[in-house]
C-alpha cells in the first residue's frame, strides 16, 4: 500500500470518527435535555410523594376515630340488643296481661249482664207488687 493510499485510508478514518463525534455530541446533548426533565419530574414526584405522606398521614388519624368509632357503636349495640331483649319480655308480659284482661273483660260482661237480669227481676217484682194493691195494706 502506498503512502498516498495510507494517508487516503486515515482520511476517511478520521472523517468517520469526526462525524462520530458529531453523533456523539448530539446523542450527549439529548442525553442532558432528558436528565434535565427528569429532575423537574423527580421533583415533581418528590412533592407528590411529599403529600401523600401528609395525606396517608391524615388518613391513619382518620382510621383511628373510625376504629374508636366502631368500638363505640359495638358497646351501643350490645346495650340496643340487651334493651331488645327487656322489650321482647315486656311484650310477651303484655300479651299475658292483656289476654288476663280479655278474660277479666269478658267475665265482667257476664256478671254486668247477671246484674242487669236480677234487675230486671227485681224491677218486674215490684212492678207486679205495685200493680197488687192488695198487698198494700196501710
């Protein structure tokens, strides 16, 4: 190989490798643009991750009353059952009583209904007593 050839061949070498670097430069010159967006979004995720934290935070304070909460209402449910309870027995003691009174009721009607045909009795006895004026003798 001649000189001119060697020095034709490092010329198209050096060439390539100058439009490499031009490669290169832009390729780094990207590489930069997008490692400078992805820090604007780095912090942009760190506030984001920033309020979440505030907001997981004010969620476990929240769980904490729910939680306080539901024990409260499992005590007010267990004295609603008990007062259930104590009100199926005060019903079933009223049907009790009211049948009583039903009874007491109708055993009333009759003696009232007795009372009123010895009234009748008695007022139809009179009747024939004044209607008597034989009986009368003063």
């Amino acid at each position: 190989m001649r000189d001119s050839e060697k020095l034709d061949l490092i010329l198209e070498k050096v060439t390539g490798l100058e439009t490499d670097m031009v490669e290169v430069k832009a390729d780094v010159a990207e590489l930069k643009t997008d490692v400078a967006e992805l820090k604007e979004d780095m912090v942009e995720v760190k506030a984001d991750v920033a309020e979440l934290k505030t907001d997981v935070a004010g969620l476990k304070e929240d769980m904490v009353e729910v939680k306080a909460d539901i024990a409260e209402l499992k005590e007010d449910m267990v004295e609603v059952k008990a007062d259930v309870a104590e009100l199926k027995t005060d019903v079933v003691n009223l049907k009790a009583d009211m049948t009583e009174v039903k009874a007491d009721v109708k055993n009333l009607h009759m003696e009232v209904s007795f009372v009123f045909d010895e009234v009748e009795r008695v007022h139809s006895i009179l009747d024939n007593h004044k209607a008597d004026r034989s009986a009368h003798t003063a």
